[in-house]
C-alpha cells in the first residue's frame, strides 16, 4: 500500500542532513539503518550502506531508484538453492563431469616445442 499523497514521500531526516551540501565523490559511504526511507533525487551519485539485519550492504543510488525503497536494495534473506533429491543428483553429475574433464585435459600431452 502506498503513502498518501498528501503527506508525501517518508525521507529520513539524519539522511537528507547526511547529504545536504556534500558532494558524492567526498563521501564515503553513508551507514544507515533507515531502510524504509525512500531515495530522493537528492541522494543520486551517493553510496548508503543499509543495514540488512547482519551486516551493511553497499548500494549506488542512480537515477533510477528514485521513489524506490533504500531497503528494496538490502536483501535480508540469503538464497542458498532450492533443495530435494533431484538436485543434488544434478550437482552430483555436474561435479564428476568437472573431475572427468580435468582429468582429460591433465592426460592429454602439451604440444613439445621444436627447435
């Protein structure tokens, strides 16, 4: 659900002071935990490190993150794969192919130089 037009966009103030007057090339980066605060036209060319929980994540702010969410580009959940048998039968047959074909470039002769 959106934010009601007639209280506009939600901006955290600590960032919008973090940002006035500086240049993004002069700063570094920017630790935030203000992950529900949205990016204004201000913070482009900025980097923010926003807080997922564990650590901080690094984010560029362009131009097309406007109206976006500083969180949208903080994962809090780390995919790992997608289980079950089939798969790791898949990643078995993936690492013996890989075993194979090192094998075969091991075992095959390296062209001899001549002179």
């Amino acid at each position: 659900m959106s934010r009601s037009l007639k209280k506009g966009p939600y901006i955290d103030l600590n960032l919008m002071k973090k940002v006035q007057d500086k240049k993004p090339s002069a700063t570094g980066t920017i630790k935030t935990w203000a992950r529900n605060s949205q990016i204004a036209p201000e913070f482009v060319g900025f980097t923010f490190g926003v807080h997922n929980g564990k650590q901080h994540v690094d984010v560029l702010v362009s131009e097309e993150m406007v109206g976006h969410r500083l969180g949208e580009f903080s994962p809090t959940k780390k995919f790992l794969r997608h289980g079950g048998k089939m798969q790791k039968q898949l990643e078995e047959k993936r690492k013996v192919a890989e075993i194979a074909a090192a094998k075969a470039a091991k075992a095959a002769p390296s062209p001899a130089k001549k002179k």
